[in-house]
C-alpha cells in the first residue's frame, strides 16, 4: 500500500516540477529570447512589392528597423533592440503595384520598451505585447493539459482502486477546472490565436463568464432537488439542523450568484476606468472562486455516487458492520437490518465463490435510550440467520462513525495482530458509504465498502455533509489554491 501511495505522489512531484520548469524557462526565453520583435502593420497589399522600408521616427539608440516581410500578405517589419530605454517608432514603405501605381504607407506609432536585458515589449493598440507569445502560450497550455490529463487520471484511478477520498473529491474537481482553462486556449490558439497579453488576460478574465453561465442551471437544478429533498426528509424524518443543509447552501450560492450579476452590471457601465477595472475584477475573482466550489461540488457528488456501485470483490478477511439506532426492544431497524443483510449477502457469496469465510464485526455502542447495545443487537441478529458466534467479534463501545472505524480497528488488530495483509469490508447504507471509506482511512487501515439501498431522501443531505467535510477537512489546501487564483487574476490587471 505505502508503494503504490509513493506512486501516486510522485506524479505530483513530476507536476510540480513541470511547472517550476515552466515559470524558469519563460523567464528565461521573455527575458534573454526577445530581443527582436515583428510588428504586423495590418496592411494588406496583393500582388504588391515593398521597398523603402525605414524607421521614420524614434530612438535608434534603442531600437533599430532590421528588415521587411510579408506574412500572407500582410506587410510586417523587424524591430531589434540596441540599447534599453523607452521610445516611439513608426515605419514607412513604399507599396509599388507597378511603375505607374504606387503610395507610401506609415504605420501608427508603436510604443516600445527595452529592458535592460535587451527584452522588447511593444503597446500596440490597447494591448502590450513581445516576441514569442503564442508559443509562450501554447507552452502554458501543454502544461494545463498535462495537469489536468493527471488530475483526472487520478480521479478514475481512485475509482478503479475504490481509494474514495477527499483527495478524489479535490482530483476530480480541479481536473473539471482545468480542462475548461484548457478549452479555453485551445480554441484560442487554434482559431485565432494570441497576439497580445492583454488579449490573453482578457480572454482569461471573461471566458469563465460562460463556464459560470453554463454551470449556473446545471447548479441551480441540483441545489434544487437537494433543497426538495430536505423538506421531504424533514417532513419524514423530523426537524433538524442538519437536515436544513441542501437549502442552507442554495441560499448561500443564490447569493452569490446575485453578487456576480450585480458586479456584472457594473463593470457594464462606463462610471470611471477606475471604478470599471474595479468591477470586473471583483466580478472575475467571485466568477472563479464560485467556479471552484461548484466544481468541488459536482466531484463530490460524483465520487459519493460512486461509491455506492464499486462492488468489492473477495475474498475479504473482515466485514465492519457500521451501526445506528434499534428499535425499543433491542430489534433491528429496517435501516441497520439493511445494513447487516448486505453484510451477511457478500459473506455467504464469499463462501460460495472462494470456500472462505469472513469474521464479522458489528459495531455500536449503547445509547441513552437502547436497552442494549447496537453490537450485541447485530450479533444475535446475525446468530439467528446461522452465523456461528465464533465468527463474531463485536465492537459495542463507539458511539459515532468515527470511533466504529477506531475500535473496530482494534478489534481486528487484536484479532490478526498485523492488518498488512488483511482485506476489510465495511457494510453501511448506501448514503454513509463515502464517510466510510474517509474514515476508515483517517483510522489507519484501508476497506472497502458495501453499499445497502435505503430511502432516497437520505442521500443528498449526506453527500452535502461530505461537501463540507471536504472544504474543512482539506480547508489548507482549499485557502492555498484560492489565494493562488486570486493572486493570478489580480496580476492579469494591468495587462488589461
């Protein structure tokens, strides 16, 4: 287990030096690759030919005009770097169609700044650019593909191991938002392509503005069904706190949804430039932060759905039977029947299949109002269905699910003496099967769940308790990325 855990580890080590190798090798090629620029002029001339070609006005201390080209008939002049410094070049040409067709053409004044390292970065128009940054670009993409390829990878291989975690959740959801980024610059590079910094911070201020857009109905209809399904738990089940939360987080993303829309309509209306950069970048900075929680939701959704159909498979040396409530008379609910039946189904098809029997572990301890406790409530039940009481080992001193994975574990330590080379199950319903699965992993050994069917208003309301499971339980990592995004946009500002 710890090999394979290394291994996966690793392929984030292999990611995060990508990237270190990435910002290097830009810094290296913006700062010592970029001497020279091509300023397309826009000037198209079929059948033209060109000649003439100087520089007109501007420093030629610290750029000088190095030649002429045509790039599909578009007029194109090379500008090198002499000297750092600031200056304002234009270009002229002769554009000769024949002996008695002929017009000079100036270009609009460009806008240049050489860096001490001879770098060249030009304003032409509204935007800033220098040599190269397509394929800067196109660089950065293959690094978001590579990224996101990992990070889902990573996800269906959790699936495929059932290693369900928060770490799945994380994987699935950050792979969603890269793969949109990575839709994003695709289409860009492909179809037009970019030829400014400023061009690509806007395109990457305003293109999550229609992922938002198209993940606003997908959210509000699943916000929508889990705030249905609270009220028809609570109309079922009784008022509780916790059975508010499908509609506790509707009114949170409601709100601010309505918080986007109104910075939307400002950074629609021309009040200032000030207050217009303002607008849009709060507007931007909500859009992705709101973005990467409705994909973390989306993947925890998901990976609890999945859950709940990996079928394990035997032989497995133990079965955990998770525990809740018994009746008044020391009977077992419909819910924990459900529970110790799937149990008791895998075990017998175990024998069938391998000739193997598993040990039983019921586990629950006694509550305020059980007159026994839930263990000893599972052990006669499964007695009666013609277990051997040998086979069972009980656990009756947990009172939540964290400590039924505890004690369990010690139960069975005690047992094997060393879990290294046991499999374990777990037998819970299907909406608990994810927190078995984290849990049972926080408690030091890894098993696998069995997933009982139950009323289905039960599980929206504990795949949103996994949600924010999630967010705490890895808030670090969250705060970390989000400082990141946030950092990212506030530098894409002046380029805009």
């Amino acid at each position: 287990m710890k090999r394979k855990f290394f291994t996966v580890k690793k392929r984030f080590v292999l990611i995060l030096i990508a990237v270190v190798l990435f910002f290097v090798l830009s810094t290296l090629f913006v700062l010592f690759g970029s001497n020279r620029f091509d300023y397309h002029s826009n000037y198209f001339a079929v059948g033209a030919e060109f000649t003439d070609a100087k520089m007109i006005q501007g420093d030629t201390d610290i750029v000088r005009f190095a030649g002429l080209h045509t790039e599909n008939d578009e007029l194109v002049f090379e500008i090198e770097s002499v000297h750092p410094g600031k200056t304002t070049a234009q270009f002229t040409c002769l554009t000769v169609f024949n002996e008695d067709n002929y017009t000079a053409y100036e270009s609009p004044p460009v806008n240049i700044e050489v860096l001490p390292t001879g770098t060249m970065f030009c304003k032409v128009g509204n935007g800033i650019t220098f040599h190269g940054v397509s394929q800067m670009v196109w660089i950065f993409t293959i690094l978001c593909v590579i990224i996101a390829a990992t990070l889902i990878f990573s996800f269906f291989e959790a699936f495929k191991k059932a290693r369900f975690s928060y770490s799945m959740i994380a994987y699935g959801g950050l792979g969603m938002y890269f793969t949109a980024l990575c839709v994003l610059l695709l289409y860009d590079l492909l179809n037009r392509g970019f030829s400014t910094l400023s061009g690509l911070a806007w395109e990457m201020l305003f293109f999550f503005d229609l992922f938002f857009l198209v993940l606003t109905p997908v959210i509000g209809i699943f916000l929508l069904l889990m705030s249905v399904s609270n009220l028809w738990l609570i109309f079922h089940e009784g008022f509780r706190p916790v059975n508010l939360l499908g509609i506790a987080i509707s009114v949170v993303w409601v709100i601010g949804l309505s918080l986007v829309m109104v910075f939307y309509l400002f950074s629609n209306t021309y009040f200032s430039s000030f207050t217009y950069r303002l607008s849009v970048i709060v507007k931007s900075i909500m859009t992705y932060v709101m973005i990467y929680f409705e994909c973390m939701l989306l993947s925890t959704g998901f990976s609890a759905f999945l859950s709940t159909v990996y079928r394990p498979k035997p032989p497995k040396d133990y079965i955990i039977i998770l525990g809740c409530a018994i009746r008044k008379d020391g009977t077992l609910t419909p819910l924990l029947r459900g529970r110790v039946d799937k149990a008791l189904r895998f075990e017998r098809a175990q024998f069938q299949k391998t000739g193997k029997h598993a040990f039983f572990v019921p586990s629950g301890g006694q509550g305020a109002d059980e007159v026994i406790s839930e263990a000893e409530a599972m052990k006669r039940y499964l007695m009666e269905q013609g277990v051997p009481e040998e086979q069972i080992l009980k656990e009756d001193k947990s009172v939540n699910t964290f400590q039924n994975m505890q004690f369990s574990g010690k139960v069975i330590r005690n047992h094997a003496a060393d879990l290294a080379d046991k499999s374990i199950a777990f037998s819970t319903t299907n909406y608990h099967v994810f927190r078995g699965y984290v849990l049972a992993q926080k408690n030091g050994f890894y098993a696998q769940g069995l997933s009982a069917k139950t009323k289905f208003y039960f599980f929206p309301n504990a795949f949103l308790r996994e949600f924010i499971g999630m967010l705490w339980d890895k808030k670090i990592h969250h705060i970390i990325i989000l400082a990141g995004i946030i950092v990212f946009l506030l530098g894409l500002v002046p380029l805009t």
